[in-house]
C-alpha cells in the first residue's frame, strides 16, 4: 500500500483462474482407473472458469538480511469444482510464513 522500491510492504491480490479441460480435470477429476479403485464416480470437467480469490502477502525486514513474509488468502471454486468429489470444501484457504536471508 506504500510507494517502496525495495519490494517491502503489503499486497492485495484479487484473481480469477481459468483453464482447459485437461488440466480442470487433473486436478478435480476422476479418471475411470481411479473410480474403479475408489468407488468415487468417474468425473471429467469442462474447461474455463475454475475460481476467484483474494491473496494478503505482507513482506517486514527483522534484520538488514533477514526478512519475514506472510501471506493468507482464500479461493471460491466455480460450482462445478464445488460439485466434483474430489473437492472437499466449495473453497481453499491459506496461510504461509516464510523467513528469507536476503545476500
């Protein structure tokens, strides 16, 4: 939210995410080898719009070479990921904390 040049501060990310039907299917589908040996039922997926979401990555220095970079965000799958059975939930949620050595 700040002018900075050296990469610090905090971001506001909002996206959507499209793709084809191969890679919607990949991660969301159910291949017939794997409802055969799960009793999930066999599900492909169209391609297109696959979810929106909202990312927070807030990046501090603690040290002159040691930064800190958290982030948290959400994402609502499109319906028919909601109604794949692979999908657990209708959305995805994150939080991360990572800590850098900057050279």
């Amino acid at each position: 939210f700040s002018a900075r040049l050296d990469g610090l501060g905090t971001e506001v990310y909002v996206f959507s995410t499209f793709g084809t039907d191969q890679f919607i299917t990949k991660d969301f589908g159910v291949t017939e080898a794997d409802a055969a040996a799960t009793g999930l039922p066999f599900t492909e997926l169209d391609g297109g719009y696959r979810s929106t979401g909202i990312t927070l990555i807030d990046r501090r220095y603690l040290t002159p070479h040691i930064h800190l970079i958290a982030q948290a965000g959400a994402e609502l799958y499109s319906g028919s990921i909601q109604d794949s059975p692979v999908a657990r939930e209708d959305f995805e949620t994150e939080i991360g904390i990572s800590v850098v050595y900057h050279f």
